[in-house]
C-alpha cells in the first residue's frame, strides 16, 4: 500500500506539521500544520491527488489561537483535536472533537488518539503505525514547562499510563526540533527522563515548577 510521510516545517516558528497520506486511497491527514504553510500543504495533496480528510492539532496555546481555519475553509477537511481544546471563533460545525482511545481512519490506515493532557489541559497525541505526534508531551531532551497551561501532575500522569507503555521501539515526533534533530525513540527518551520520573510524581512537579519559575524569571519564552 504506497504511504507518504512528509514533515513539514514553519517557515519563522520551527514547528513541524506532518502529512501523511495513503496513496492508493486518495486521502490524507495533516498533524499540527505549521502556520503559513496552507499553500504548501494545498499543493502536496493536490500533487499527490490526495483529499485532506482532517487537520489533526495535538493542542494550541491560549495567546496562540491558531484554528487553522483558512485550511480547513479551503479543502473538506475538519478540524479535529481534543475534548478540552478551545478555540475561539472557530465554527462548531468544522470542528470534531475527539477523545482518548478514539480512531481515525484516512483509506486504509487507522490513527489511535491518545489523551496526553499537562503540557495544556487539551493536548492528545496522535498513533500511527510505529510513530507517535506528540505535539509538546516532551521534547527530544525532556520536557518543558510552558506557563501557566502546564500542569506538571497531570503530565508525569500522562508519561507514565499513557506514553511510556507504548513500544519502547515508538519513533516520537515532537512539534519541534531540537539542534537538528527531529524523531527519537520512546527507549531514549525515558532513559533521559528516568533521572528525574525514578523520584516520582513529587518529585516531577518540584523539577517542573522550579524550571518555570526560572524561565519566567529570565523572560525565556518557551513554545
Ligand atoms: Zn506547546
């Protein structure tokens, strides 16, 4: 069955968005399209001759809103993301939300959504075959603190019923690189956490919350 997966990046923010299409069955899905990427992202499908079924967000920031609306105005595609995911203005009617343990289905392929709440109150991640588009769970050196939408509880919760029971040989796209790299495996990235998850959830949260308070402290702004 001709697949295509195809990493799309933002042009000023370094995000990474993700296309991935089932040839054969002439559809797609978009995951966290990077914003003013919508012409490009229009040409892949319309070169590829594959209709955009759904643009998947893992979450959206407060002082972002980005909804993805031209996108999703220009094709059929729905929006689609988590139960607690809020968007002002965005028409109800364009949006399908979803939540922990659902399926998607684009031609032939099946993406599991998995609820993956702390870094925002609304973020879930998205399964498919081996790969896991976990939006800011963590990045490739840990995870990060992002103001106040970060709950640290909520997020070791996440990691440990959640993330870190999935196939340790999982390739983990994050929504962004860090130097230059772009995809991990599950196995490094809880070797890395380890340090710090093996003191346990209190633990977790005083790293967290100290790390904040020092990125807020520096005005570091943190995606
Ligand atoms: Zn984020």
């Amino acid at each position: 069955m001709p697949l295509q997966f195809r990493p799309i990046e933002g042009v000023q923010t370094g995000l990474i968005g993700y296309l991935l299409a089932d040839l054969a069955a002439k559809a797609a899905v978009v995951i966290d399209p990077p914003r003013g990427q919508t012409e490009l992202i229009l040409a892949l499908s319309e070169e590829r001759g594959v209709e955009l079924k759904y643009v998947l967000r893992t979450h959206v920031h407060a002082v972002d809103g980005d909804a993805c609306d031209e996108l999703c105005s220009r094709t059929c595609a729905c929006l689609l993301a988590g139960d607690e995911f809020e968007i002002a203005g965005m028409p109800a009617a364009r949006m399908c939300r979803v939540g922990h343990g659902a399926a998607l289905s684009f031609g032939a392929e099946t993406i599991d959504v998995i609820g993956t709440p702390g870094h925002t109150p609304g973020s879930v991640s998205f399964l498919w075959q081996d790969r896991l588009f976990c939006g800011d769970v963590f990045d490739l050196d840990g995870c990060v603190p992002s103001g106040s939408e970060t709950e640290p509880g909520r997020l070791f919760d996440t990691l440990v019923r959640r993330v870190f029971v999935l196939p340790e040989e999982t390739l983990v796209f994050p929504a962004h690189p860090i130097d230059v790299r772009r995809v991990a495996t599950l196995e490094e990235l809880k070797a890395h956490l380890a340090p710090v998850m093996r003191h346990g959830r209190d633990a977790f949260i005083t790293d967290m919350e100290s790390r904040r308070t020092m990125d807020s402290a520096s005005g570091e702004s943190v995606p």
